[in-house]
C-alpha cells in the first residue's frame, strides 16, 4: 500500500491501481482487476472481497470503519463520523473527524480530491467530474467541513489532452468562473475544447485558501497499464482513493 507524502503526520491518503496481487478472477473480461463498484455489473460477492481486502490492508493504521457512497455526480456532501448508515449514502463527499475511518470515493477518469486541515483532525474526499465540479463540489465539500483545508491532492484523473468536451461545458465553467478559461484549449477542426480538471479544480482551490495541492500527474486515459478508464474502455472497472487519520 502506496500512501501520498509531505501529508500531516497520522494522515495516510492513496488511491488503488487497476491490479493489486489478491485480486479475484473476473467473469468477465472488461472488469478484470481490482475493481471496486458495485455498479458496473461486477459480481457483488467478488467486489465485496475486494473490499475487504483494502479493510485488512487499513487495519493495522487503526481503520474500523469504511464508508462506501452511491455517487451520482452531484454536489452533495455528507458528514460522518460516529453514526452507521444501514443504506448507502447518495452524493460525491464525504468529510469526517473521527480517527480510524476511512473515506472512499469511486473514479475511472472523473477527479478525485482529498482535503484536509494542517493539524490532521479532519479531512474529507470527493468526486468532481466536470459536472461536479461546476456545480460546486469542492466549495460544498469546504462548507461542510468544521475546520479550513490546508492540503489537497489530486488521484488520477483523465487528462487534458485526452478529455474532449463540448463548447457548452466550457460556458457553464467560464460564467462561474471566468479565469479558468484558459484551462480549455481549443480544437479547431470540430468546434471542441480539452478540458483540464486538475487545473480548474485547483483554481477552485486557490480560491478557497488551500495553498499546498499534491498530485495531479496522471492520466486515467493514458496509463492503461495502472488505471481503469471509462471513456477508454466504457465498460470497466472503478479505482478507490481513501483517506483516514490514524
């Protein structure tokens, strides 16, 4: 287990890769790998041993609880700490003080984003595609924290280059936030723009006062080797990033 550095001390933070050694054979060859989802026609029972896997693999850091959500791309942000949720929550943040909980958050090119405090007593983790993001995600995600994020970091998303969208989503983007603009390059020939979310996300940031942003690197797209995609491949698999305090 791979965790992100430079992080306060008891905060570990990563994101699973498309392989992972215990990883259970798949029936079917388009989720072959350690995928995560529910949702994506996987068998229950092997998702559910994946899972438990990635339990084992937190508990000797004190993990005793994880928390799984259904994500609908939306801005909605839940709080959790003490209570247990007999069904899934439904939203795309989650934000927590309590030790030994793991947060999870589901991608397969959409951006995931962890925040956390300078003192490491609380972080949250978050899913922003380029409807969460523009719908406001990241800011829903830091009203609902108690304290201000200090840190972020990006787990792989698609990148710029690879992430087509229409003219339209660049206008949802620019009237909301006008400076980002430049974070759509344009193609001539069909009228398109590339997107980047890493930098539209961290701007978003910026603005929030989170002055230290992590990661940001990868391309869920490119990197076939470590991470599943959906615009890639379409039917496919999820990773996880987590987040828990020692």
């Amino acid at each position: 287990m791979d965790f992100v550095q430079g992080l306060p001390e008891g905060v570990y933070v990563g994101q699973t890769h498309l392989h992972h050694p215990q990883a259970k054979p798949a029936s079917r060859p388009e989720l072959s790998g350690f995928n995560l989802a529910l949702h994506v026609d996987d068998e229950p029972q092997r998702v559910q041993q994946h899972r438990m896997i990635l339990l084992q693999e937190f508990a000797p850091y004190g993990v005793n609880k994880i928390t799984w959500m259904t994500q609908t791309h939306s801005t909605i942000c839940h709080t959790i700490n003490e209570q247990i949720t007999f069904s899934a929550l439904e939203g795309d943040g989650l934000v927590t003080q309590k030790t030994g909980h793991a947060l999870m958050m589901m991608t397969a090119d959409c951006l995931p984003v962890v925040l956390g405090n300078a003192k490491g007593t609380e972080v949250a983790n978050l899913h922003a595609g380029w409807r969460g993001l523009a719908g406001g995600i990241i800011e829903n995600t830091i009203a609902a924290m108690q304290s201000k994020p200090s840190w972020a970091w990006f787990g792989a998303a698609i990148s710029q280059h690879c992430f087509e969208v229409g003219a339209e989503v660049k206008q949802v983007f620019c009237q909301k936030y006008p400076e980002v603009a430049s974070a759509f390059l344009p193609d001539i020939k069909t009228g398109k723009f590339y997107a980047d979310l890493y930098a539209i996300a961290g701007y978003i940031l910026r603005q929030h006062g989170v002055e230290l942003i992590l990661g940001g690197d990868q391309c869920s797209f490119r990197q076939a080797d470590d991470y599943f995609s959906y615009r890639r491949d379409r039917k496919t698999g999820r990773m996880a990033t987590f987040v828990f305090m020692r």
